[in-house]
C-alpha cells in the first residue's frame, strides 16, 4: 500500500510524454505466442499489468529480456499450455493468451481471469468466437480446457462488440485453416494496432477499426520488431487535468484522431485544443462549464475509461452534468470517495448527476480501481488543502510514473510507502 499525499490549488503548466498503450500492449504480447522466433516490443513501460503479462508468457515457457521499455520475447520454448491461476486471477487480459496459445498448440487451460472490480466481465463471448473456429471447449469449477485439432475459419458474430473477443478471435484466427469474418467487431484504435503487429509478422488481417474484420489465415508467422501506439486513456487523463487545474499541458505523441469525442467535451466546455506536430496543447484558463449529458459508449463514442477522471471534472464544473455508465456497472463506486471531498452526486442505477461545486476539499480516499484511482489523484490536485490517495498499486497498473509527471507539471504531490 502506498499513499499519495497532494497539496491541490497549481495550475498544472509543461510538457508530459505519453507511454505506450496498456490496452494495445497487453493483447500484442500475447499475440507473440503466435510468432516462431523472436519479437522485440518498444514502447512499453513497466506497468504492473504488462509484466504479469510478462510473468505469464515466462510461465509457458518464453524467453524474455526486458530494459529501458524494450522487451524481446523468444518463443521458440514455448512448452506448457496450462496458465498459472495466481497470475491469470491478477490479470483480466491474461485472457488474451488463450487463443494464441490454441492456435499454436492446439490446447489451452487456463482459470478464471481477474482484474478490477468495476462490474461482470463474463468470457463467453470469447468462447462463442473460439467455438466458431472448431474449438472444443469444457468448462470445470472453476476451470476452462480448450482443444482443437486445427482451428478452422468461419464466420464468427459478436452479440456486443467486445474489444477483448475481437483480439482474441483475430489471433487465433491468424493461423487458422481458410478466412475468417468478425461480425460486429470492436472498432477500438487498439485493435488497428493489434491488426499492425500480427500484418507485420506476416499476418493477413484487414478491415480492424470497422465492424467487419477479415482475417485469411497463413500457416506461419514470424517475429518482428514494432512500438505500441501511445496510450489515448493516459493522454484523456492528461487532458482533463489541465482543464480541471486551469492549466496548459503540451501533450507530446498525443494521437488526437483517437480522443476526438473527449476533445469535443472539453472545447465545449471552454478549454482551447491545439494540435501541434507531435502532439496537442490542452489550455484552459476559466472554470470549466458543466457538460450537459455524458454517456459511455463503445468507441468511438466516449470511452468508459475516461468516465471517472471526467466525473472528477463535472464535480468542479459551472452547471449540472448528467453521466451514463453503459459498459461497466461499477464504475460509480469513486463517487462515494468525491463526495468525501464535498461533491454533489447523486447516483441512480447507471446514471448520476453531477452538481458542480466551486471547491472540493482536501480528504482520505481510497482506490477502488484503476481509473479511478487516477481520478482521485486529479481530485487531489484540484482540491483545497491536503488529499490523501491510499492506493495498493492499482493506479500503477495503467500509468507509469503518473506522480512524476504530475510534479513535473507543477503539482505538489509525495509518494509513501505504509
């Protein structure tokens, strides 16, 4: 457990350099299972989620060298099929490694996987997709056992456009006998960048960013190099904080095509967005105006994982924001830690309404998961007095150095260990 002790009131003014993506990274280092020889990854910081991914791929038999956001990974002793529970129970997108897994050796076992507890993530989605490529699969207390002789491709339906079963129906697909179709896909930018990486291991994989993905199985893939696209939920982040502190943040390798809808948010709300040659300029120097209505949405609508920092925003807000959390039924319980610090929300099934106040005050509050813990540090900052963040390290899962970077924008932010 560690604290993060934040004296707010600065306006947050410099420059931050955005990371690779936990959300691209996560699926492309499972993806190199597929590989028969050697990846290096670049751009990928030591977030606590990437190296249990890491400890998992170790688990199954790779060979990993990792320094300076740089991972080689060779798979070519890759031996067990069976996935290590303790890791599969810290990590939801361990789930990721079954289908490469299936589609090398033709068997999988694997526990249940864990993660934030921000609502049901069920995986029968991926098990529908994976049984549509000729996947047998047997479900045990506790346990699921995958096997096929070859996968086969198909025409694979999605009844919700799950971004986890949309990545791990095109990588098994990927060495799959014949074309696969994904109907209804999931058309997060991560999925172009997971589509990049197996194309540039001699992948055939076409249409990712649309509804409709076309993967042509081959019967080999080999290793590559390639760097992750930067992170849009840390860059959104980012983004907020300036609004919510009356700052400007230059946010360098922002892809500013991939936060579209938050932009749009934000300028509504009388924050000035400049885009620059390697990244865009967030300036915002009067208090914020309340949005009218936010509703989380697949992408591209406005992303579930932006709904607590920008509800962390609303409670500071001129006006009355209304905000619906259509993805992950969870996701609310940062508000009892807000209303600790003196927010007005008032919470009902999947909506709250949010009444902005001129301060929030300083307090101990505590992370329930990963967003929110970030929310909770933007809080902080914006808050009168001092804040107190107990965090057991869910904030590190997804942000890497997220104080530092605070303090090096001017925030007045300690970390301690308990």
């Amino acid at each position: 457990m560690k604290k993060i002790v934040i004296c707010g009131g600065n306006s947050l003014s410099g420059e931050v350099e955005i990371h690779g993506a936990k959300n691209s990274l996560l699926p492309i280092l499972a993806a190199v299972v597929l590989a028969s020889g050697e990846c290096k990854i670049s751009n990928c910081p030591p977030l606590s989620d990437v190296l249990t991914m890491l400890d998992l791929l170790r688990d199954i038999g790779c060979k990993i060298e990792y320094a300076d956001q740089t991972v080689r990974i060779d798979t070519r002793s890759i031996h067990n099929y069976s996935m290590n529970d303790g890791l599969m129970h810290k990590l939801r997108s361990s789930i990721f490694i079954l289908g490469p897994l299936l589609a090398r050796m033709g068997k999988a076992e694997l526990g249940y996987p864990g993660g934030c507890d921000i609502g049901i993530r069920p995986i029968d989605l991926h098990l529908k997709g994976l049984r549509d490529l000729g996947v047998t699969v047997t479900e045990t207390e506790g346990h699921v056992l995958c096997s096929c002789s070859r996968l086969q491709g198909s025409e694979v339906y999605l009844d919700y456009p799950s971004v986890g079963a949309t990545e791990n129906v095109m990588m098994a697909a990927s060495l799959a006998q014949g074309a696969t179709v994904i109907c209804n896909a999931a058309k997060e930018p991560e999925i172009v960048d997971l589509q990049n990486f197996i194309n540039k291991m001699g992948g055939r994989i076409s249409g990712a960013g649309t509804g409709r993905i076309v993967i042509h199985g081959v019967e080999r893939l080999e290793g590559c190099e390639y760097s992750a696209m930067p992170d849009r939920i840390v860059t959104g982040t980012f983004m907020i904080a300036s609004a919510l502190t009356k700052g400007e943040i230059f946010i360098k390798n922002a892809q500013r095509e991939c936060v579209n809808v938050l932009a749009g948010k934000l300028r509504d709300g009388g924050c000035e967005i400049l885009d620059e040659d390697k990244g865009i300029v967030v300036r915002c120097h009067d208090r914020f105006k309340a949005s009218n209505i936010i509703e989380t949405m697949p992408y591209p609508g406005f992303p579930t994982d932006l709904q607590s920092p920008m509800m962390t925003l609303q409670t500071v807000a001129k006006g009355t924001c209304i905000l619906i959390e259509n993805v992950f039924e969870n996701r609310f319980r940062l508000t009892g830690e807000l209303k600790k610090m003196g927010a007005d929300i008032t919470v009902k099934d999947r909506m709250a309404v949010i009444r902005g106040v001129e301060k929030l005050k300083g307090a101990t509050v505590n992370t329930h998961d990963l967003r929110g813990g970030a929310a909770l540090v933007l809080a902080g900052l914006a808050a009168d007095g001092i804040t107190v963040v107990k965090d057991d390290g869910l904030i590190d899962r997804g942000y890497f150095e997220l104080e530092k970077q605070l303090k090096a924008l001017g925030g007045e932010i300690v970390v301690l260990e308990e």
